[in-house]
C-alpha cells in the first residue's frame, strides 16, 4: 500500500528519471545524430583518377552540412602549390575548389581536407580526409588561332600572297584540309587552292595569283580539332583586300662576306640577311649554294634564322680561291614570292691559314659584379666555329666553387656567337666561373689555343639584366657598310662603320663625339655589338606581340614577334611604363624588320622608364617613319633608317647594312 511518504518519493524519483533522459550528455551516449563526427561522402576528380582535365574543379561532398567559415584555404588544399578560391551550394554540403589557372599537364596532385573543417555544431572530422588523382596530357580546352596572314583588315595585300593560320597548339594534320580551311572572294565565289599543315600553322595555297583589289574572306571552322580531339570554339574568320597592283619581290639586302672582299679566313660562314622574312623552307641547300673553284660545289649546312641564312661549309674553304655564293629565285618570301633574279657575290679566301680561333668579347664581361642572377652568358669568336664542338662540354659555368650550373648552350653561326642560358637564375652574391675549352673548333678543326676563363659575381638582389652594350655604348650611329646622312643631322655621340669605310654628310651634318671608319674602334665596336644582339636574343622568356603595338602601353620585360607574324609595326603612341623603377628593362626580339608610321608615332617612356633600357634585336631592318619619335637603342641585323625628321633619343647600330639619316636629331644615353 502506498503511503504519502512514499507518493512523495516515487513522484521525485520519476521527475528525475525524466530530467535525467532529457539532459544526457549525447556526446558519451552518440544517440543524436547531430554530433556525429561529419565525413567526406564522394569527392570530384576520384581518388586515384588519371587522365584528368588540367581545367577541372575539385568538388567535396559532405555527409552533413558544413560551418563554411571553416571551409577555407587552410582546410582544403590542392598541392603541389596551388592556388584557387572555394565557394559551397545552398545546402553547405558541396564545397568547390576552383583553380586560378588550369594545372600542369601530367601531374600528380593531392586535395586535402583537413580536421578543421567542422559541422554547424562544430564537429570536427575525425581525421584529415586527402585524396589523389592525375591530370592528363589533353588541355581539354579548345584550340585557337593565335595569329594570321595576311592580317586581318590587311589591304594592298599582293594578290600571290598564301594565306596562313597558326594554332595555339599542333592540330590534327587530317581535321586541317579544304572543308576546314577555305578562301572566298569576290563575294562568296570559292577560291581554289591547295591546303598544306606544318608545324602549327596551316597555309592555304591559291591555285593562281587572286584578282586585284579584292575583299577576301578565310575561314577556319569548327571542323579543325587538335591531337586530343578539340575543335576550336567557333569558326576562326578573317577578310583582306588584296593591292591594286603586283607586289614587290624580297630581296637580299646584306651579305658576308661582302661582295668582291679579299684575304677572307678559309674559317668562315656565308650569311645572306633578307628585306623581309622568308619561308624558312625555301632555304636550303638548293636554294642557297656556294661553289669554287671551277663552279665545284661546297658541301655545307644552310639555317635560317631571324631574316637571315647562313651557309656553314662542312669544312674550311681552300687557300687564295675565288668562292661564289648564290641564293635563287626559289627562295621565297611567306606569301611564296620568290626573288626577282638570282643574287650572286663572290669573295676571295686569304693566302694563308686562318690563327687559331679566340675568344673576342664575353658577356657577362669578365669580373664584373652586381650581375643580375638571371642573366645569359655569350662568348663571340673571331671566326666561323664547327657547331657540333660548341656544346655543354666546351662551354661550361661553375658556382659556387666548382659546382656545375645546369643549362643549355646554342650556337648562332651567323655571327660567330655561343650562348649559355642557365636553367634556373644563379645565386646571389656569388662568384661564377664561365670556360670556354679547347675543345672548341673552327671549321678547319683548329681549337682554341688554350681554355678562356672569365669570372663576374650576381647581384646582392634580383633584377632584370640590361643588354652589356660594350664600347657601342658611345656610339650613336654605327654602320656595317656605310653611315650616310642628308641635311643637317645632329648627332650626340660617337659614329662609325666597319668593316665598311664611307661615312658621307657630316658636315652639314655635326656630331658631339669622333667619327671612325674602318678603324680599329669601330672594329670593336661591332664586335661589342655583335655580343650585344645575340645577348638581347638570347633574353628568355618574351610575350608575344601583336601585328602593331601602337596603343599599346607595356611594362618591363621581353617581349617578341613570332614566325606567324615576323615584322612589328608602331602606329600611334607606344607608352613603356617602368612602373617608378629607373632600372626597368625592355628587351624586343622582332624576327624580321621594325617599322613606325610616317607622321603618327611615339615612343613614351612613363614612370622612370630610361631610354638607355629599352633594345631593339631586329632580325632585318629598321625604319623611322617621317617625324616620328622612337627611343632605345637599335640593332639591326641589316640596316637602319631615320626618314625626314625622325628624333632617335637612342641608338641606330646596323651590323652588316648602312644607317641611312634624313635630317634627324640622335640623343645618345649616357652609357652606364
């Protein structure tokens, strides 16, 4: 029988029983679901996946809804290295990393979650969740074109002109053809024409020479994929108008040796520099052709390069012989226009052998110092040099003490020049090493006499290298053959030629410095410049530029034209803006000729920006239109040209052509 007192304590004990299971602690029981530990349920790519696109996003689902705060850039994490921003859905259980830029192509990559990523109750993972998967070799990114000629908008276009497209990458030869690649016009009116692919670049033949002043229209469609698979995203269209007359033919405008030279060392190269860029593959062997004595042909190796092609003879040439070098008419230029006539020098090899072959000039310059870490090493030679002996056994780099510099060494032939370009920048503040062994020949097999040493020392902090000018620095007008100058030109420096001798037109013209003509400091001076144009060649790097950068304003660094589109043109202001660092360098590498427009172009230098910091590697020739003013120094392989009233707040240094001046003030820069 229950009593009052025991009402009482069965009441109490119930009430307690019920407070007790209401007030459980559930993280000892793990009856509520809410505080379970929360997991990766599925992840995007999968864990192990190869093959994947460089473009993906890495997705991870949760089995709960996530605390987003928690979710970030310390929580969830691709490496090696990468970096991207995460966004999540509406329901905080999809979250998504998304790259900034596309990942490397074959490579492994591990995406991490790690345990301070928590619930909206703040459970953690119960350990960091990582994942790995590997990106392919397809970019899965539709291909593009990246360039075109004739130009888009082109006018005066010769009507034998090919029509070419390069692609952003190789493209499948069998999808580039003549459904995928076409030419109309006038009109819709097919054009016939044969559809070749080299390369990256697809050219469209005509069957014959298009009609005079013509509106044409080249298409590339969708139907062009690349080795993957991917076509491109749209159809690639473009129009130009073809001239009202015939185009002009290239020509030959510098050769070396010059034309009728005697005592040339038998150790030595052929170069024939043209007015425009040629089709490299109607250079060769056929096309350009050294013969002597009695019209025997000289076995050798034709390269083309810039807009220049040299013929290196197998071996060295006979003693006191008469050689005649020849390019011919089937050497064209890229709208496949070929010379007008055959071009034909000749020159006369010395009476005796050639010294044994030296080192002229380096760059860096021997014990220099606070030289910028990622800096090229040349070493220009006094004569021609069998290229299979300048290699990364002949030409090596130490530092610090005897530890070898990775890089890759190249030899540019048609000036006598080696080039070492490291694999990654050097140390700082370090002491280098550069040799150069008597493994290094010229084309008879003579080596060097003994190793040439030098040593230079990097800069206590990174920098960007200016282009080592040598004794050109003081020269504002610098000739290969010939210095001319019309009106009354003003030049603020140094002039000189070599191995030419005229330097006409000065008086009226009146100069600040020394005239030097076919002088031992002009001599050198085009041996420095030399060492100072395959110096700014060899410049790693370099963005592409467009057809024309007038309108354009551009920070430091290299920048460069491409074979798909070899000249560079200004029309308009160029601004070069040095970003308030009056070190700031600017290094062009146009393949074949520079030319501003007549009355509409500048050069302006912003932001500290120094005319003595901007070079110009042009492959031909330059031309200064009318009026016009340019800043920077000049090196032409050819020749350069200043028309009526050009200002040159620079240099104008040709190495095998003339500099030609119509009235025109030159600036020089204080040299370094």
């Amino acid at each position: 029988m229950c009593t009052y007192k025991n009402r009482v304590l069965c009441c109490t004990a119930f009430l307690l029983l019920i407070c007790a299971a209401g007030c459980s602690d559930p993280d000892k029981t793990g009856t509520n679901p809410t505080v379970t530990p929360p997991s990766a349920a599925s992840v995007v790519p999968l864990g192990g996946a190869a093959g994947v696109c460089p473009n993906v996003v890495v997705t991870v689902t949760f089995s709960k809804a996530m605390n987003p705060s928690t979710i970030n850039a310390t929580t969830f994490t691709v490496s090696p290295g990468v970096v991207g921003t995460i966004t999540h859905d509406a329901t905080g259980t999809i979250f998504t990393f998304t790259p900034s830029a596309p990942l490397a192509l074959s490579t492994n990559y591990t995406a991490t979650i790690s345990t301070g990523a928590t619930d909206m109750f703040g459970n953690a993972l119960a350990s960091n969740f990582a994942w790995s998967f590997t990106t392919g070799t397809n970019p899965c990114v539709p291909p593009s074109v990246v360039s075109e000629l004739p130009l888009n908008g082109a006018t005066g276009v010769c009507p034998n002109a090919v029509v070419t497209a390069t692609f952003s990458r190789a493209m499948n030869p069998s999808t580039i053809n003549t459904t995928t690649f076409t030419l109309t016009g006038p009109g819709t009116a097919p054009v016939t024409g044969v559809v070749t692919y080299f390369g990256s670049t697809a050219t469209f033949a005509p069957s014959s020479a298009l009609a005079l002043n013509t509106l044409y229209t080249a298409t590339i469609t969708t139907g062009a994929k690349d080795t993957f698979g991917n076509a491109l995203a749209g159809n690639f269209v473009w129009t130009f108008t073809t001239g009202s007359a015939l185009c002009a033919p290239p020509t030959v405008i510098s050769v070396t040796p010059p034309n009728a030279t005697t005592g040339i060392c038998p150790s030595t190269v052929v170069t024939a520099t043209f007015s425009e860029a040629m089709n490299p593959s109607s250079i060769n062997t056929t096309t350009f052709t050294l013969k002597g004595p009695g019209s025997a042909a000289v076995a050798g190796i034709v390269t083309y390069a810039g807009s220049t092609a040299t013929f290196t003879p197998s071996s060295a040439l006979a003693l006191n012989t008469l050689y005649t070098a020849t390019v011919t008419t089937a050497a064209t230029n890229l709208f496949d226009v070929g010379l007008a006539a055959n071009f034909v020098w000749t020159f006369t090899t010395s009476a005796t052998l050639c010294p044994p072959p030296t080192v002229i000039s380096v760059a860096p310059a021997n014990l220099a110092t606070g030289v910028c870490p990622s800096t090229v090493l040349t070493a220009t030679f006094s004569q021609a040099m069998k290229p299979s002996t300048i290699n990364a056994a002949t030409f090596t780099l130490t530092g610090p003490g005897t530890t070898s510099v990775p890089g890759t060494v190249a030899y540019v032939g048609a000036s006598d020049v080696a080039t070492f370009t490291p694999t990654n920048p050097l140390a700082l503040s370090t002491l280098y090493t550069a040799t150069i062994t008597t493994g290094a020949q010229n084309l008879a097999g003579d080596p060097l006499a003994s190793d040439y040493v030098w040593t230079f020392t990097t800069s206590a902090a990174a920098c960007t290298p200016i282009v080592p000018m040598g004794t050109a620095c003081s020269f504002g007008i610098l000739g290969g053959s010939t210095v001319t100058s019309l009106g009354p030109s003003v030049v603020t420096g140094n002039i000189g030629v070599w191995p030419g001798s005229a330097i006409t037109g000065f008086p009226p013209g009146t100069l600040t410095g020394t005239e030097y003509a076919d002088d031992a400091v002009a001599m050198t001076a085009q041996g420095d410049l030399t060492t100072a144009y395959n110096y700014a060649a060899a410049a790693a790097g370099g963005a592409v530029l467009p057809a024309d950068i007038g309108g354009e304003t551009l920070a430091p660094g290299v920048y460069k034209t491409t074979s798909g589109q070899p000249s560079l043109g200004i029309t308009g202001n160029l601004t070069l803006d040095g970003g308030g660092d009056s070190t700031a360098v600017w290094i062009f590498q146009i393949i074949s000729t520079l030319t501003t427009a007549d009355t509409n172009s500048q050069v302006i230098l912003t932001n500290g920006a120094n005319d003595h910091n901007v070079f110009w590697q042009v492959g031909s020739s330059a031309t200064l239109g009318t009026t016009t003013t340019f800043a920077g120094t000049v090196m032409a392989q050819a020749s350069v040209s200043l028309n009526t009233g050009a200002t040159l707040n620079g240099r104008a240094l040709a190495r095998t052509g003339g500099v030609t001046l119509l009235s025109n003030p030159v600036n020089v820069p204080p040299c370094p």
